[in-house]
C-alpha cells in the first residue's frame, strides 16, 4: 500500500451481519476502492433478527462503534470519513453523533455522507426534530452523496437545507463473478414464474403481493426469495398464504441469485419505499422485465414513459398491473427487457460508480 495514498476512515454496515441494499453497496464501496486509498473499516453491528427493534446489543454495540471512532481519529489523521446517513430518528441522532465526533478531533477530516434513500424531501417535511439533525449532519458534511441524478440537480439548485454540496452517484452491482451474457442467452427459454426478491418485511410489500395472488388465476406461479424479519417468517407467510402457486425460500446470493432472476418472467418488488433498488439494477443487467410501486428513484431508473409501475400499498392497481404484463406477447417481453438491459450498461455500470467515486473522494 502507498504511503500517498488518501485515507479514508469508513463506517458502516456490510454484508457480513445483515445483507440487504446498502450493506451490499457498502461492500462493494470498500472493494472498489481498496486499491485506490488507505481505507480503515469501523463496522456497524446490525442483524435482519433485529429489524426495527432497539434494543440494549444495538445500543451497546453503536456506544462500542462511537468510541472506536473516537480513538481512530485521535490516533491517526484520516483525509475523509464517510458513512451512511439514516434517515429514522434513532438512526438520524446516531448519525449526527458520529459526524460531531470525528469534527471534534479530527477538525480537517472531510466528512462525506451517502444518502441511499428517495424519501429525504418528505422526511424534512414530516420532522421538525429530524430536519434539524439532517440539517447539521449536511452542515458539518464536504458532500452529500445522492442516488439519484434528478434529486441532486434540485437540491443543488434549491440549496436544500442550506446546502449545495450535493453530488449524484448512482448505484451498481457486483456482476464481474459470472459472465452475464451466459445468463441473459436463458431469458430465451421458458419462463415459468414471477419472483419477489426482498428480505421479508411488511413495508417491502410482500403482503400486498401475496393478497394479490390469491385472485389471480392458478396458472401464475410466483417464488419468493429473502431473508427472515421478526415479525415476518417465511412459516408465518405459509401459515397466513397457503397458496400452491407460490414457494417460499431463504435468501439466495451471487450466481445462484443470477440464474433465479433470469429463469423468471418478471420480477416484481411492491416496496412502500424505496432509493435505488440493487435488485432492480439485477434484474436490469439481465433484461428481465420489472412490475415494480412507484416510489423512491424506481421511475427514474426505468424511463418516465415505463408501462410497469403502479401506487405503492394499491393492490387493486398491482394486480391490475400484473394482469396487463400477462397480456403481453414473447417478442413484446423481449422488446423491454433488451431496453432495459442497455439503459442499464449506459447508467449504472461499476466501472462508471468507481469513476464517479474517485471524483467526489478528489
């Protein structure tokens, strides 16, 4: 490693306690940029068994986090510190707390957060408490990391929260495991089901969706992918949806993950809120068509004029949405999916997301 090199104090989740989007995305920051700076990894303690609870380990292991931190920055000088702005109010204090630790002993640190949510604006709107924390964690920030082109441009532009240090860097997969070619040849072949691929949370629509199938005709299978939340197992799923045309699985990952979204007809992720989804971008790479709610930058990841969208929480309009994908003919199918899979290799390649970083971390 070059005694040149930048150094970068990261903290965050990764993929080797909870997987799900941003943990993913954060592994896949450290691994991209490895070769390019001196980057030292603070890791936060989450798992999906403790989704949505606080409880004394969260605490503990946050306090535990927090003071590392405060021994980092006081043992070394690091040229950035980066991490995840949370967008709850728990998450929003602990965020802030982190940002004023690193200013208090390491004054020319530059502080860079990474938005990965689309429901920013309306969390603003909806908090005093939580504009003002947003509000001084953007103050005591270098840059704003945005995953969405058109929201960066408006905050810029409308200097929100006082700000216009925001900068657009959209998300990506790790897709250099397998020859992606030898999977989008399979799309070809028969497809036999839809496939929700999402961890097993209320707000993740799974609800909605498996309501919905239960009035749709006994010919549409759907397999269902995701890891296990407190509240919603995959045995509390069968119990409550005892359908013959839906399987129910535990997570599955890189290859195997590949292959299930190319054998499907479609995925569908009926998700109250959203960013940038990751799985999207999945099936995107592959040119596999997506019946998806319209919230977060999912429209913008598409195309405005894309055919497939509908209100989030709206099961009426989902299974009407679903219905109408049904009516579409092989050649029809194939027509969206090779769109797709060029907007994609256009927008949202790594190689472009290595490029974008290496500007911001200039």
């Amino acid at each position: 490693m070059s005694i040149f090199m930048k150094k970068i104090l990261f903290y965050g989740e990764t993929a080797k306690y909870a997987t799900h989007g941003v943990s993913i995305s954060n592994a896949l920051f450290l691994r991209d940029l490895a070769e390019y700076f001196d980057i030292k990894v603070i890791e936060e303690y989450s798992v999906l068994s403790k989704h949505g609870k606080l409880g004394f380990f969260k605490i503990y292991n946050y306090i535990k986090a927090l003071y590392t931190v405060f021994c980092v920055v006081r043992a070394s000088r690091f040229d950035f510190f980066y991490c995840v702005l949370s967008l709850s109010l728990q998450g929003g204090v602990k965020s802030l707390l982190m940002l004023l630790c690193v200013k208090a002993f390491s004054r020319k640190t530059k502080i860079i957060i990474h938005v990965h949510r689309g429901d920013l604006s309306s969390k603003v709107e909806e908090s005093r408490i939580l504009a003002f924390l947003f509000k001084l964690s953007i103050k005591l920030s270098y840059k704003i990391i945005l995953i969405s082109d058109a929201q960066t441009k408006m905050y810029n532009k409308q200097h929100f929260l006082e700000a216009s240090s925001y900068v657009y860097v959209a998300n990506t997969i790790d897709n250099r495991k397998f020859e992606r070619e030898s999977f989008v040849q399979k799309i070809t072949k028969d497809r036999s089901y839809y496939l929700y691929l999402s961890n097993y949370i209320k707000e993740k629509g799974i609800y909605d969706l498996l309501s919905v199938w239960d009035s749709l005709p006994n010919s549409l299978h759907l397999k269902c992918f995701g890891g296990e939340t407190p509240n919603v197992s995959i045995q509390k799923l069968q119990d409550d949806f005892p359908l013959r045309n839906v399987n129910y699985s535990q997570s599955i990952f890189d290859i195997r993950k590949f292959e299930v979204i190319s054998l499907s007809k479609a995925l569908i992720l009926p998700s109250w809120n959203e960013g940038a989804p990751l799985v999207i971008l999945e099936a995107m790479s592959l040119g596999i068509p997506i019946i998806a709610s319209d919230v977060g930058f999912i429209r913008e990841m598409l195309g405005e004029d894309y055919p497939f969208l509908f209100e989030a929480r709206n099961i009426t309009m989902l299974k009407m949405t679903i219905l109408k994908f049904e009516t579409l003919s092989e050649q029809e199918i194939q027509n969206i999916g090779s769109l797709l899979r060029a907007r994609f290799n256009q927008e949202y390649t790594r190689e472009r997301r290595v490029s974008d970083y290496l500007e911001v971390f200039s």
